[in-house]
C-alpha cells in the first residue's frame, strides 16, 4: 500500500512518482476527455505503463485524431463539446477496432448506453481510480487472444496456423489474423465481439456461461455486469447474419449461456 491508495484517487496532473515508469511497449492510446486536469491524469497514467498517448478535449477533433494515431486503446468521456461519445465511439467503429473504455458522470447510465449498442467494450463511471482504469486496461491487453498487443514470442511454437482457423458452415474464423468471413465476405467486428466469437469456437461442443466468458474476455478480474455480454453477442449475431432463434453460428443454451452452433 503507498500513498496513492489511501488519497481516494484525487485527481491531480501528475503521475505518481513512487511507480516507475515502464518501457515503451509500442502501443499508443487515446484520451479523450473535456476536463483537462482529469485527461492529463489518465494519459499520466497510460504513459508510464508505456503508451504513446494522444489526449483531446472536443469530440469531432477524436475523430480526427484516431484516423491520424490509429489507436490500440481510447478513454472515452461521454460528456464531450462538440460530438458526444456516443457519435464518438459510433464514428470510431467505422474504421478502428480499437478497446474503448466510455467514461460516464453517472453510474445509471451505463446501463442506457449498454443498451444504445455504442460499441464501446467496458465503461467506468465517475470517479473512479485511474489505477482500476489500468488495471482493466491492461487485463484487455492480456487476454490471449486478444490480437493488438499479445506479445508474441518469436520462438512460440505452441500453436499451428491451422489450429488458429476455425470453421462453422459459410463461417471462417481466422484467430490470429483476427478475420471472420460470413460465406467468403469479412465481417468487420469489435475486438469484443471478436473475443466472444473465438472463445465459443475454441471448443465448438463446449457450453461457456456468461461468467465463463466474460473470464474469457474481459478477464478475471472484471467485474462488471453479466447482461454486457448478452449485448454484445447480439451485435455479433447481427454482424453474422445470424439470430437469436436458429443461432446458426451462436447459440443460446437456455439459463445456461452460450455455444458455438453447428453453421446451418
Ligand atoms: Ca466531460
């Protein structure tokens, strides 16, 4: 325990000088926050776990700015000048497949923007410790299969191109090109919906709960609310042309949870 755990996370604009800083890990992050004390906190915080890290205050500027930074991870605040975060994470979807973490003023609207299919993949509601924000953060960059960051050794020769394809139907699941193609087309999804897909097709008889999967995921130490995942496999059922009653490709288990359908 230091100093920093006991200050309930007062926001300040430097980092906190008893963690030293970590090397460059080559991924870059964006904040994108209106208070700028609070922006420079978090890109503080992002820069010394070794992000290269853009920070704006006004939405259309965001835009802008993650076509230019191409950006592994973005800290969104809902409350913005200009674009909301809504408009913002809905015009980031169209080119990035970026972690999105939505920052919200309100506990209660989570829920609400869970609902609005924002495309975001975690949120955090004000205040909230810049250190559980990391801690997400990096679980994110951790997962297995999570493409962006998963640093690969050179020497690992664990698994087999072939075992990284996987087939359902029309359905080709391409884990370490991170690629899905409905009948030779590509399907564009979030790293979300991505990780959800490669976790129920990495044992295609197996079912996963939603605890399962949201261990899968988001990691262990996620503890947010099961009903995300309902949310996005529903994106991702949308995105493959699939439903929720023939669940083709996804299919629901009754008061179970989910697996991988049989293509057809
Ligand atoms: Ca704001």
């Amino acid at each position: 325990m230091d100093a920093m755990d006991s200050s309930h996370s007062q926001p300040t604009a430097t980092s906190d000088p008893a963690a030293p800083p970590r090397p460059p890990t080559g991924l870059r992050a964006m904040v994108v926050e209106d208070e700028a004390p609070l922006a420079k906190l978090i890109g503080s915080y992002l820069e010394r776990d070794g992000f290269e890290t853009a920070i704006t205050g006004d939405g259309a500027g965001a835009v802008t700015l993650a076509r230019q930074v191409d950006p592994d991870v973005v800290v969104l605040d809902l409350g913005l000048p200009g674009l909301d975060g809504v408009e913002v994470c809905r015009q980031l979807r169209t080119f990035s497949d970026a972690y999105v973490v939505m920052l919200t003023a309100r506990t209660e609207e989570i829920d609400t923007l869970i609902g609005l299919s924002v495309g975001a993949d975690d949120y955090m509601s004000k205040p909230f410790s810049p250190r559980e924000l990391m801690a997400r953060i990096q679980a994110m960059l951790r997962r297995p299969r999570a493409g962006i960051a998963a640093p690969r050794p050179a020497d690992s020769t664990t698994t087999t191109a072939a075992d990284l394809i996987h087939r359902v139907g029309d359905l080709t699941l391409d884990v370490d090109g991170r690629e899905v193609t409905v009948d030779g087309r590509p399907v564009a999804l979030t790293r979300t919906e991505f990780d959800i897909l490669a976790a129920l097709a990495r044992d295609p008889g197996v079912v996963l709960t939603r605890a399962q999967l949201i261990e899968a995921v988001w990691g262990p130490s996620w503890a947010g609310d099961a009903h995300l995942v309902d949310v996005h496999v529903g994106h991702l059922r949308r995105k493959l042309g699939d439903d929720a009653t023939r669940g083709r490709y996804v299919r629901t288990v009754r008061g179970v949870g989910y697996k991988m359908g049989a293509g057809q």
